[in-house]
C-alpha cells in the first residue's frame, strides 16, 4: 500500500507541476494582439497589480456579479486557503512559525469549505440559469473537494490517524527516502486517493481558472493605449511586409 | 416576420428573467453573398471541408489571441455572468446567457483541443462540430453585441465579446460570413464609409448643411472637406452626414470649432469613423480601415485627429490606432509613414482626441461658452455607450469616459437626472443594435434587446419627467430612434451630446 501510494503521489505531483507549469508556459508565449483591458482600468503596472490583488483576495468582480456566489465562493476559497496552509506541517520540518499559528484556525476551516461548497452546489441545483450551464464535470469536481473535505474532518474528529506517521511518509517522498504509510485507517487512504485526483486533474480542467487570472488580458493590461504602442509579434509582420 | 415584432412586457421589478430554452433558436441575420465574402478575400460560399478548416482556424487563432485560450479554459460555469446581457434578459435564451454563449465555441475546443474532451466528450460537455453546431454558431454570435458587459462581472473578467470576435472569425473563414457586417466592410474599401455616400454626394451634402446652419444662426459656420493644412482632421460616423439626429451633433462639432477657432477638414478618402473590422474580429480588417485614417492624416497634413460621436470607432482609435498604425508611439522604425505621421501631429494633445475631450477642454479654458438655458425644454439623461464606458478612457483618469460627457452635458443644460446606477457607467447596458446587428433583419432581437435601458428610462421619465436621452454613438442613436416607439416613447428622445452643445454654444463674439 505505501509503495502504491508513493508511485501516486510522484504520478500526481508531477502532473500538477508540470501540467499547470506548460500551461502557464503556453499562456504566457500566446500573445495579446490588441488592448483590452475592461475599462475604467488602471493605467499603471502598480495598479494593475492593485487590481489583481483585489481579484484574488475579494473577488471583487464576483461581488459586483452575485452576492450569493460571492458569498459562498469566499467560505469555500477562504477555507480551503486555511486548509492548505494547515496541510503545510505534513511537508515541512520544523514547522514554519506562521503555519502553527494557523493552526487553531484551521479546524473550523474544513468546515466552512465544507458549507460554501454546498452553498455552490445548492446554487448549481437550484438556480435554473446556473444549472442549465453545468456538466456533469461540474457537479463531480464539487463532489470531489466535498468528500476530501468530509474524510478530512472525519479524521479529526471521528477517527484520528498517526498523523506522525503521515509526516513521515510525505517527507519520506520528498527527500527520496520511503518511509511506510500508517495503515491504522481507511479514512486515510480514501483522502489521500482523493486528493491525488484533483492534482492529476487540475491542469486539464476549470481549475486551470487560478493561473488564468493572472493571464486574463481585461484584467492584467494596463489602460494606456495612447502613450504607449503594444504590438504582438505576428501583427509586427504585417507591417514589414508592406 | 415584421409584423410581429412587439416589445417584451416591463418586468414589474426588474427581477431575473426565467429560461426559456429555445426562444430565439434559428433566428439568423441574412447571409452574405459570394461577391460580398470574396471581396474581403474570404471564401464565397459554406466550403467543402469546413469542419476541418474550421478546426484549423480555431488553433490558429488560439495561438495568436491569449484572451481566447485563456477564456475557454478558466470560465468555471459559475453563472455570476448569466443574468447580465441584455439580450438574454429580453429574449430569456440560455444560449444567450454569456457563458452559455462561450459554451457553443468552447464545447468544441474542448473535444478537439483538450485532453478530457477527446476522452470523455460527454462528462465535460464537448462536442462534435455538427452543421447543427456551426449554425447554432452563426446564430447566437449574431446575437451579442460585443458590448463586454458581461466581462465586468465575471471574476477572471472573461469577455464573451473575445469568444464572439473568434467565433465569426471562423465563420468567415468557411465561407460563411454575415451579410450586413461584411458588406459595410466592403463600402469603406471600395467607397470610403459604411454607408456608400460619394464624395460628389457628400460635398453637396455638406454645402446643403452650410446652408441650413447660416438659415438657422445668421452665421457662415463651415463644414470644410479635403482641406489641406486644416489643424483637426475629424474622423465621424457617416451617419452623422445625413441621418437624425446624427446630424445635429456633426453641427455641434462645427460649431465648437467655429467658436473656438480651430481650423478643421474631414475628409473624402476616410469619411467614416466606424470600423467593422472590430465585429468581425478580423485583424487584419481592423488595420486596413485604420490605415485609410492614416493615409488621409497624411495626405492633408494636419496637427490634430478628432474623433466624433462614435462607440466603437472611439475603442478603435483610442485603444488600437497606436497598435494598428503607430499614430503616437514606438512604430517600427521601418514604417516611415506611422513615422511621419508621428512628427506631424501635435503630441502636445493626445493622438487621437474624442470631440468630448476637445469640448470639455475648450469649455474648461473658457474658450467656448455654453448658455444651459438654452436646453431648459430638456431633462436630460445620459446612456453610456458600450465601446466608450468599457473599452476606452476620455482624459487622463479611468472613468473620465463617465465624467467628461456629464460634464459637458450638465454646462449644456440646467437640468440633468442619471439612471439607475446598475444600468449607467460600467455597467451601463448596450442599446441592443451595437456589434455589426443594426440590420433590419435583427430588428426582433434589437427590440428585445433593448428592454434594460428602457425599463432604466421609463423610470427616469416616470419620476423625474426625462425627455431627452443623450448618447455619443451612431449606432445608439440609430437604434434608439428605431426602437424608442415600440416602448411607447417618442423616436426624437434620442440625441447627441453635441446636439445639446449645438444649441447652447454661443456663437459669433469668440
Ligand atoms: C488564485 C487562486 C484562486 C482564485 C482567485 C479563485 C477564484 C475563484 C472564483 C472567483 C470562483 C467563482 C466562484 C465560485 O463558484 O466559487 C472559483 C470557483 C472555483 N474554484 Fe477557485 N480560485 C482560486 C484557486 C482555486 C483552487 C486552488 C482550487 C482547487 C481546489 C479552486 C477550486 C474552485 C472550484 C472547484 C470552483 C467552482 C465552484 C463551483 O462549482 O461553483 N480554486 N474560484
Ligand atoms: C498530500 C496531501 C494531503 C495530506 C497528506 C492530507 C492529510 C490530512 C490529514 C492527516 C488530515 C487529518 C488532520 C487531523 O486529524 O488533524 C487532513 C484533514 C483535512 N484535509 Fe487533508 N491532506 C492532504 C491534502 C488535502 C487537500 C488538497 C485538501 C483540500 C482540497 C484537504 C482537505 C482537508 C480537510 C478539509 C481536512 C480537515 C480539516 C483539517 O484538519 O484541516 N487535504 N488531511
Ligand atoms: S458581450 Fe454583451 S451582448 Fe455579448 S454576451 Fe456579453 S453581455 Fe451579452
Ligand atoms: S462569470 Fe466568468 S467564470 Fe463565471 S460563468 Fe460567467 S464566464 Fe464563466
């Protein structure tokens, strides 16, 4: 079991890195012909970075969108954030000062993902604009975060785990000395399968939307069109060939 | 199909519009003929092997524009865009829901471009791209005006209008192209402007209009044509020639130059601000009408380009004329006309300027005077335009697209109401004709489209007597005058900026 989980997890971690990294690679060597930012925009690299930042963190254009969407994609993301920087003391020793910091956080955390992704979910159910857009792909990648979500807080709270154990394995992985998975749990085995999932499917599906943002030409160009020339390579073309 | 055509019913509150599948399906402007695509070097007719030519015009435009690739893949189908056009709140189609709209291109990148969509078409939604798919194409991309309000809302900021530009794109590309887009188009190459006028037509149109303004005023205001040397070379829809109230704006623009006396032309080679180009997402379209602009700024040597009462030719000047033709910065070395063209022009004002920014400046340095009581018969309010409020910048801060027509409105007239604020600014919301759909053949969809700016409207007439709705685009004005009576207002509400500065300017003691 613990070599089967340690060809995942590399199969996995491999995927996501180098998946998303092409795809960052292949956003960034596609070019932007044109200038279109949505307007009224910042007209300075500092404010676009200002904008982002509220993009990311608030969700600001959410907020203009849908308070209910908003609402819940904040529990959910802001939980999720949590949970991430919780998950860190799996992977590094010592512990970083400000991950134990966030650890008493981190409990509740797991459960307000849980509620914002059933907030999603209930809007994708019940609002007929919103279900008429979704793919079965859609309800699954919910599914998918809800159950590693509901394995999580069943460790924490039903049925605990040798989490030594798990800190072992994973940092075992990482410095290439294979270390065995506790095998106390199957509450384990079915967050971990879970988890290497969503890592194999991140870069081929709409959770390609986190590196997308910082991509998304109406949102990171700048407005300044008329006192500066941006051009694209190919369009430079046409003007040499005439 | 005409007689038909009615208004939808006010929503009692503006509330969010139920679906109703299938609404506007098979609605399809006419198709352009073989002599209208071949004149644009696209093929005649629907060809042979489109699906693969339409394959390969898909990834080649994913290479070329970053907006389209990172658009199919990062839209989460969260629905915070799906009540937001206009034309799914009048018409209640799904498909014109914006992210349902980016599904009909995206399904199909997905199965010919991804990896789960060649695996597992249904579990991601992908599809085969089906005659049905490519016509249910050529109707709902005929069904977005491009107006970007969608993009406002949408947390990465996908832009429907991006996956519009591309999806006609690969229309035209198979011999399938529209017919009023691509005619227009080809009215600005072989004539001159989108509407066909002459030059012969618009010289004893002009002279007439010299006439009628010395009739009016007792003043010799000119309209000069083809003037070399002039300062201001102004570039403006050819409906402000001739059609109303265009008209009135075009005589308010000579007007501020009269009084402010500022020498300007227009011009016979380049009589059209308007560029097609930009509906049919072609590039290269988009630059060969910019360049007859440049041409023309050459060719009668003057300081300063002015551009009129225009939505999308102010987002074409003011964001791409730089990147089309090097009018102000940075061209290529080797292009020794965008060079020229630099060292002419006056950089002291910013290249291209919009007639709003001018007006603004004049009235600011007291060049002009305006008298407000002039417009006292009005109450007045203003509809931002598309192209003006979301892709472009008047003056020298985000949002002066906002302030700087308000403020030439409020010096022009006493009494000014705004609408509701979810429908003015950023998210002010298309008239329902913008994005090459000003044909009679939509007029269905136009009139649907335009519910949300009426129900803004009514409530403006209703609680504070509203007569008169200002606007500084063509194609505004056009389709208010049109559909302004299907709601039961009066087609004359609809007017300039420029009209109002027309009647309140004073004239003759500058
Ligand atoms: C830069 C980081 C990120 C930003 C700015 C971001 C932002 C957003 C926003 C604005 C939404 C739309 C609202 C909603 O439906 O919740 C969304 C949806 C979603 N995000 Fe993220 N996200 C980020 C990272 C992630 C990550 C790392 C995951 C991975 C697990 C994720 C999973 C999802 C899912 C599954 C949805 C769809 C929810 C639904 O079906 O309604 N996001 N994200
Ligand atoms: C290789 C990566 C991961 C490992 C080794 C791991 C392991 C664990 C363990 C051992 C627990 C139990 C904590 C306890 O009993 O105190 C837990 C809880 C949890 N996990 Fe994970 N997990 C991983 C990735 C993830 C991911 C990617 C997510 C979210 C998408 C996630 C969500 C949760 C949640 C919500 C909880 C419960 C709340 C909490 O303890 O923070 N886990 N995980
Ligand atoms: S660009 Fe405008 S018309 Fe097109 S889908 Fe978006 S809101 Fe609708
Ligand atoms: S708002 Fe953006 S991410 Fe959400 S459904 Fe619309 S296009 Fe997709």
């Amino acid at each position: 079991m613990s070599v089967l989980f340690a060809v995942v997890f590399y199969v996995a971690a491999l995927c996501l890195v180098g998946g998303v990294g092409y795809r960052i690679y292949d956003y960034a060597r596609t070019p932007a012909p044109l200038v279109i930012p949505t307007t009224p925009a910042p007209t300075t690299k500092g404010g676009v970075a200002l904008r982002i930042t509220r993009e990311v963190v608030f969700f600001e254009s959410l907020f203009k969108g849908s308070l209910w969407t908003w609402g819940f994609a904040m529990l959910f993301h802001g939980g999720l954030a949590l949970v991430l920087m919780r998950h860190l003391r799996y992977f590094t020793e010592p512990v970083w000062g400000w991950v134990d910091l966030v650890q008493p956080f981190g409990i509740y955390a797991g459960m307000v993902m849980a509620v914002g992704l059933l907030g999603l979910w209930g809007r994708r159910l019940f609002v007929d604009r919103v279900r008429y857009i979704s793919t079965p792909s859609d309800h699954l990648m919910l599914a998918l975060l809800i159950l590693i979500a509901i394995s999580g807080l069943s460790m924490k709270f039903l049925d605990h785990v040798d989490i030594i154990g798990v800190k072992a394995f994973f940092l075992g992985l990482m410095a290439f000395d294979w270390q065995p998975l506790p095998s106390t749990n199957g509450l384990l085995y079915v967050h971990l399968s879970l988890v290497a999932t969503l890592m194999i499917i991140f870069p081929f599906s709409k959770l390609l939307h986190a590196p997308g943002l910082f991509f998304s030409p109406t949102r990171v160009m700048p407005d300044n069109p008329r006192e500066k020339r941006h051009i694209a390579p190919w369009a430079a073309k046409m003007e040499v060939e005439k | 199909m005409a007689a038909e055509i009615t208004a939808p019913p006010y929503r009692v509150i503006p509330i969010i519009p139920s679906i109703k599948p299938g609404a506007m399906e098979g609605l399809k402007p006419f198709v352009a003929s073989d002599k209208i695509q071949e004149a644009l070097g696209f093929p005649g007719e629907l060809v042979e092997d489109w699906e693969e030519r339409a394959i390969a015009k898909m990834g080649e435009l994913l290479k070329k524009y970053r907006s389209l690739k990172v658009y199919l893949d990062a839209c989460v189908h969260c629905g915070a865009c799906s009540d937001k056009c206009h034309y799914f709140i009048g018409t209640q189609d799904p498909k014109n829901m914006p992210v349902a709209r980016q599904d009909l291109l995206r399904s199909v990148y997905r199965r010919y471009f991804t990896i789960p969509g060649k695996l597992f078409p249904k579990l991601v939604g992908a599809r085969d791209l089906t005659r049905e798919v490519l016509d249910e194409w050529y109707s709902y991309y005929h069904q977005c005006s491009e107006c970007r309000r969608c993009s406002v809302f949408c947390p990465y900021g996908i832009d429907t209008a991006e996956v519009t530009m591309a999806a006609r794109e690969i229309l035209d590309s198979v011999g399938y192209g529209q017919k009023y887009a691509n005619e227009i188009i080809g009215k600005v190459h072989k004539i001159g402007n989108n509407l066909g006028l002459p030059g012969p037509a618009l010289t004893d149109t002009l002279e007439g209009l010299e006439e009628d303004v010395k009739e009016d005023t007792g003043i010799d205001i000119r309209f000069p044509l083809d003037v070399k040397g002039a300062e201001v070379l102004l570039i403006t829809p050819s409906a402000d020639f001739f059609a109303e109230p265009h008209i009135d704006s075009l005589v308010g623009y000579a007007k501020v130059f009269h009084a402010a006396g500022i020498s300007w032309t227009l011009s016979s080679k380049a009589s059209e601000g308007g560029n097609f180009g930009l509906f049919i997402g072609s590039y290269d379209q988009l630059r060969q009408i910019a360049l007859r602009i440049r041409e023309a700024a050459l060719e009668l040597g003057v300081k300063r380009i002015v551009v009129g009462e225009c939505g999308h030719a102010w987002r074409v000047a003011y964001s791409f004329w730089n990147t089309l033709t090097g009018i102000g910065d940075g061209a290529d070395p080797n292009d020794r006309f965008a060079i020229q063209l630099q060292k002419q022009l006056d950089q002291r004002y910013k290249q291209p300027s919009h007639i709003c920014e001018v007006t603004w400046d004049l009235i600011q340095k007291q060049a002009i005077t305006l008298d407000p009581e002039a417009n006292d018969h009005y109450v007045v309010t203003f509809h931002d335009s598309c192209n003006v409020a979301r892709a472009s910048r008047m003056g020298d801060m985000p949002g002066g697209q906002f302030e700087i027509p308000r403020n030439i409105i409020r010096a022009a007239a006493n009494k000014f109401v705004d609408m509701n604020e979810a429908t003015i600014m950023e998210k002010t919301f298309c008239c329902g004709g913008g994005g090459g759909l000003l044909t009679d053949d939509l007029m269905d969809l136009r009139v649907k489209g335009a519910l949300p700016r009426m129900e803004a409207l009514k409530e403006v007439v209703e609680k504070d007597g509203v007569n008169f709705m200002a606007a500084i685009c063509a194609i505004c004005k056009t389709q208010f005058t049109k559909v302004l009576p299907y709601y039961g207002f009066n087609m004359r509400m609809i007017g300039g900026v420029h009209q109002l500065v027309s009647n309140a300017i004073r004239l003759g003691d500058k």
